[in-house]
C-alpha cells in the first residue's frame, strides 16, 4: 500500500516517486518545493516546504534530526532501546516507563479497547509464529497459532498512570509499536516545527504516513493508491490533518495455491481477510496509522463504529471481493475526497 501527492497537473506520480508537491490553489504558477530527507525506521522521512518558507529549512533540519531519538527509544531491533529493555524487564516485575512513552503505550491501550482488539502491539508472537517477523513465512499449526496467542493481548500490559510504570501480568509478551511509531514520530516532528511557527509543511514517512500542517487554499493534493488496481482510487486534499494507509497487496506468502497477507489478526492469530487496503485520516498521525491497521483487520463494520463513535475520522477501504470500488466511511471537515 502506498500513498503518493499528486502533482499541479493533476497527473499521478509514479509509485516510485510517492510525494509530487503541487499546490492545489495555484494550479498554473510554477512552484519550487524545497525537501528534506532523512533515513529512519526503515523508511525516508521528509518535510517539503514551499519556496515562499525557505527560512524555515533551519527549523525542518532541527526537527528531522529528532528522528534518529524517537526510532533508538521505540525500535524493537535494538537491545539498547526503550522499547527491549520494557521486553527484558516488564515480565519480572513494575518497569519505569518515560513519560512520552508511556503517553504513546497509553493511547496504544485506549485505541485497542476502541477497535475492539483489532490494533494491538502486542502481536509480534503471532507474526513471529507465522514467519513474518523475519519475512520468512510458514504456515503454522493450529497448536502454534494458539500458544502464540496465550502472549498476546494488551489486557496483559498493565499501564499504572500514576507511576508511569509498565508491568506484563503473563509470561511471554512482548511489545511491538511498528504499526504505530512512525506516525507518532510524524506527530512529534510537527509539533517542534510548530513551535518554531511553521505553517505550512508536508511531512511523510516512507508510503504510508503523512502529516499536513495547513494547506494554503483547497489543502495538500495526495493521491491515495492501492493494491491491483490501477491508478489511484481517489484524490485527498489535506488541512492540518494526517493521512495513514495500511495494505495487504504487498507482504504475503501463498501456500497451496492459497494466498496469506502479513497483516495478523490479534483477535483469531490468523492473517487478516477481506480487505485489501485502508486509509485513514483523522487529527493525529498515530492514530491514523493505527487505525489504517486495525480497519484493514476489521473491515467496514468496524470502521462504521468507531467513525460512529468518534467524528472527525475519514476511512477508505478497498475490498477483495470488489477492488474495483471505494467505501468512503465517516467524515473529515479539514479532508475534501474526490473518488476517482
């Protein structure tokens, strides 16, 4: 699943290209964009500013540079993280937990019970069950798939807000915030370039997360792209609001003729089925990261609920059986979406 800009023409970008910044309110004035680029979690961060901004270029180097802290406290890829130590040590007893973390685990909790268990960051047994945490998928036993799930559920994290402390209540789980961590560290960015009044900028990390702070006239023009179709299935334009997209066309294994995405459900520790990509916007770059992951595992009965629940929230899903057409779910005041 990926997320591309169109550009001023109106053209779709490549996939390859990803972001092609025009601004949507002067479609016949030529523009330069300045972009900043820094490698991190697995992915290219970038801010884009306009050439009117070039003073801010300072301000987005500064901010970009947090990136390299935010992925060494979250990344379960090293043992000298925030996150490792939290698996080494949480399972023995109460672990201190530094405050914006804890924050981050905290709201992980709360859009768990607000998706019905449908985002999780405790699944890694499930995907490591299934091979995909090393990309080396196999098909488990039905015995496997359940032992994995004895270790997972965030029922089994216990948070205690008073203390800012983590403890694990069961043998075996262990954190994993990959389906969240790059929109957070987008929020985070956002929030430094803010305080230096930057107010209007793109940021995104790799092709899935991006972040709009303003959009001078209609917005920041996205196209939103997804799996076996061809061009893209509509085009967002963005005010001061995040886009996160989750897809099941890219990552997967076929075994016996039948095909098995990288995406688990924590609720039943087998792939999910049903739909082939999810894209989210709402406030905050996190949530709509976590949410593109938990309406891609859920489907369109889930996403109606919680955009039930919760207004402010927009959610675009593609079905298996129906590639061919868009749900549009809930309402953004600061999106406008034009299917196409």
């Amino acid at each position: 699943m990926s997320t591309a800009l169109s550009d001023r023409s109106g053209r779709q970008p490549s996939r390859r290209q990803f972001l092609g910044v025009g601004p949507a309110s002067e479609p016949d004035v030529a523009r330069h964009w300045l972009r900043l680029q820094r490698r991190a979690m697995a992915c290219s961060f970038e801010i884009t500013l306009d050439q009117d901004d070039a003073a801010y270029v300072p301000a987005a180097q500064t901010a970009l540079n947090h990136v390299d802290a935010i992925e060494a406290q979250l990344t379960v890829f090293r043992d000298t993280s925030a996150i490792a130590e939290l698996n080494r040590r949480a399972g023995s007893g109460e672990t201190a937990c530094e405050p914006n973390l804890f924050g981050l685990l905290s709201r992980c909790q709360e859009l768990c019970d607000d998706t019905d268990g449908a985002f999780d960051i405790t699944s890694t047994p499930l995907s490591r069950c299934w091979g995909f945490f090393r990309r080396d998928g196999r098909v488990p036993s039905d015995h496997e798939i359940e032992h994995a799930r004895t270790m997972v559920g965030m029922g089994k994290v216990r948070l205690d807000r008073a203390r800012s402390s983590v403890t694990f209540v069961a043998p075996g789980v262990e954190l994993n915030l990959g389906a969240i961590g790059k929109g957070y560290a987008l929020d985070r960015i956002a929030t430094l370039l803010r305080v230096a009044r930057v107010d209007h900028a793109l940021l995104s990390a790799g092709q899935s997360s991006v972040l709009a702070i303003g959009g001078r006239g209609r917005g920041w023009p996205i196209d939103i792209v997804s799996p076996r179709r061809v061009g893209a299935i509509a085009r967002v334009w963005l005010r001061d609001v995040a886009l996160g997209t989750s897809g099941a066309g890219t990552q997967f294994m076929i075994v016996d003729g039948r095909r098995y995405g990288h995406v688990i459900d924590p609720r039943t520790g087998r792939p999910a089925e049903g739909v082939l990509s999810a894209s989210v916007i709402c406030a905050s770059a996190a949530d709509a990261d976590a949410l593109s992951t938990a309406f891609l595992i859920g489907g369109p009965l889930l996403a109606q609920r919680y955009c039930d629940d919760h207004p402010g929230v927009l959610v675009l899903l593609t079905r298996e059986d129906d590639s061919s057409t868009t749900l549009v779910i809930g309402g953004c005041e600061n999106a406008d979406v034009a299917e196409l």
